[in-house]
C-alpha cells in the first residue's frame, strides 16, 4: 500500500489513524478486533478505482491511540462519527467487518441520513446464551496476542507469510486486554437493527464463524441484500479480494447511481 496517504484525526477515544486511497466518493472501512485498516491491504487499490477509500484504524488498536477505557459499541460509533467530521466525509458507505460492522450499523441507526450505505461483513449477532457458551473459546483467542502459523492458518483459504507477521504485528500493537475489551463490547452490545433506513448489504464467508447469526440478521434486516462468498472464511477480503472488491463496489455504485438520480429529479 506504498501509494496511500495516512493521517490522524482527533476524536473522544484520542487520536484516529487512518490509510486513504483514491478520489470520488467516500467509503469507509472498518476492520475487525485485532486488526489495523491492513486487513484490507489487498482491496483497497481495487477500490480507489471508484472511490475515496479510507481505512481506519479503530481505537486501541494499529497507531491510533491506546484506550484508555473499556469503550462500547456505541462509544466507537461516535469515535467514527469524529473520524467521518473531521475529514469532511459527505455521506460515506461504511463496510465494516466482524466488530466494524456492529460499529457501522450503530453509526448508521442513530444518523441515518449521513450514511450512504451499508456492506456488513461477518457481522456477529448472537444472543446471550450463546455468547456465555462460547466465551472460554473466545478468550482462548484473543486474550493472548502472538499467534502460531498453526493456529491462524486454518483461518484463512491460502495465508501468505507477509499476512501472517501482519496478523501478530497487528494483533501486539492492540494487546490482549484490549481485543478482549472489543469482545465484551460485542457481547454487551444489542443492535437497533429497526433505526437502520440505508440500503444494506450482508456478507458472508461460506467458512466464516458467524453464520450462527445468519437467520437472525436477515430477520431483522429483510429488506438487505445477502451475499455468501464460496470458500471464505471470515476474511473475505483476504481470502478473495478481487471477489469481495466487486460485491463492494458493485453494490455501492449502484446506489451512489440512484442517490444522483434522486437528486436530478
């Protein structure tokens, strides 16, 4: 990602960093716990092709500040919120993975009408009962941050040497303490999935870890468009990125289309 430009940009949770790449229409990406705006290192030149694409990194985590607190989901809502200000973003598509998509459907229920759309990518939705359940598996996996090859391997279709130091690389700046923060949030956090009146998209990896969620999502968001991505993971952009590049700008530019035609009326 040699040609992108980076910055910060202030917000409630301290300093945002964040990659930029590309002119024309904003479109923002969220990346999941863990990791920095590199987790969308092999699509965010495939985007810049159509769009101003921004990638932050949320806070805790990448060269964005440490926190400082236990934040919510709604608190890193307002800290996008901040981010999207103060780079003067008119009506962003938000794609967020994972916790990044929780964070984008909570910007996207309170202020609608700034949000272009929405592309939610492995989005968790579970309830309580099942969170309690698969808790010891969650602080198996991010309470310790250095990872084996074993371990992160089976996650992904075909891991590369260079994504694999990026995953430990990324997952030492965060720390365990904070990645774990990032899963209470999701686990505390419920949805007002009713409040989100933007064109949505669902995104699945076929191999992805939350389809558990899947049913209960597309109940609650019937009129979204669903895509399952064959032999992906939970990191489609990854596993895919040519792929998963298209069902993002294709969706988008459909509706950036229908935004300019709306507005020539």
């Amino acid at each position: 990602m040699s040609e992108t430009r980076d910055g910060f940009v202030a917000g409630p949770l301290g300093r945002i960093h964040y990659l930029e790449l590309g002119t024309g229409a904003p479109l923002v990406l969220l990346h999941g716990a863990g990791n920095s705006a590199y987790e969308f290192e092999h699509v965010m030149g495939l985007l810049a092709r159509n769009f101003r694409v921004i990638g932050w990194d949320m806070p805790g985590h990448g060269d964005s500040d440490p926190l400082t607190q236990n934040a919510t989901i709604i608190d890193y809502a307002n800290t996008l919120a901040a981010m999207i200000s103060g780079l003067e973003l008119r009506r962003p598509h938000l794609v967020g993975t994972s916790v990044g998509a929780l964070i984008a459907a909570a910007r996207a229920s309170t202020f609608g009408a700034d949000v272009a759309t929405l592309s939610l990518v492995e989005m968790p939705v579970r309830t309580a009962v099942a969170w309690s359940r698969m808790w010891p598996l969650v602080e198996t996996i991010f309470s310790t941050p250095t990872q084996s090859l074993e371990q992160v391997k089976p996650r992904f279709r075909n891991l590369s040497d260079s994504d694999f130091r990026r995953w430990n690389i990324d997952r030492n700046k965060a720390g365990g303490n904070t990645m774990m923060s990032v899963m209470y949030a999701i686990r505390n956090h419920v949805p007002d999935f009713e409040a989100v009146s933007v064109p949505v998209l669902l995104v699945y990896g076929e191999r992805g870890p939350v389809g558990d969620g899947i049913d209960d999502t597309k109940a609650a968001l019937p009129a979204a468009e669903l895509v399952t991505m064959v032999g992906c993971g939970h990191f489609p952009m990854i596993d895919d990125p040519d792929a998963f590049a298209d069902i993002i700008v294709t969706f988008a530019m459909k509706h950036e289309h229908a935004s300019a035609r709306d507005h020539q009326r």
